[in-house]
C-alpha cells in the first residue's frame, strides 16, 4: 500500500462518513493535532471525528499534496458546517497507518 492509496482510503471514509473505516486507519497510539484540540489514542480519536462528523464536512476539491515514503502533507477546500474553508494537514505513516496528524482549517475570504 502506498502513501498515497491511504490518504484515498482516508477521503473516501470522510465522503462516506464511516467512523469505523476512518479509525482503522489510525496508530493505537496515534495522535491528531488541530488549532482547537489535541486528541491522543483511539478513543480520543473517535471522539474528535464523531464531533467532525457532526459538522458534515465535505471535501471539494485537493488543491496540492505532496507525499514521500510515510508523509503526506495536502491543502484541501472544503466545506464544513456549510462553510467553505481552506485546509491544511500532515499525515505521517507508520506501518501503513496515520501515526501522527495535523490539521488547520481557514475560512475563505
């Protein structure tokens, strides 16, 4: 599995809102961190997503990406609670699975 067929899987788990398909893709250990909060482990994970489930995000369109052999750094337009913001996120992989996250979210001006 390459880099970038996780970060598929991953787009395709947020378009279908399937909380368990995006969870197995994350480290037991893992970590995401976001400018509103930091979550540690899986719990802690399924706890973020649930809530960003809830804001019903989508995304529009992948502006950039740029992988290597375990990071995937991306910016993204999407919408998020009916707002259209920018994106931009770190995944670094470990064994095939999302180890460490990071996540930033910009309303268009």
């Amino acid at each position: 599995m390459t880099p970038e067929d996780l970060f598929d899987r991953q787009l395709a788990a947020i378009a279908d809102r399937d909380l368990e398909a995006l969870l197995s893709q994350y480290h037991d250990d893992a970590t995401v961190v976001r400018l509103d909060r930091v979550a540690r482990g899986l719990a802690e994970i399924k706890d973020l997503f649930t809530a960003y489930f809830s804001a019903e995000p989508r995304v529009d369109e992948i502006v950039s990406s740029r992988t290597t052999d375990d990071v995937i750094f991306y910016n993204a337009l999407m919408t998020i609670n009916g707002n259209r913001v920018t994106t931009y996120g770190t995944l670094v992989i470990r064994d095939g699975r999302i180890w460490r996250q990071t996540a930033a979210a910009m309303p268009l001006t």
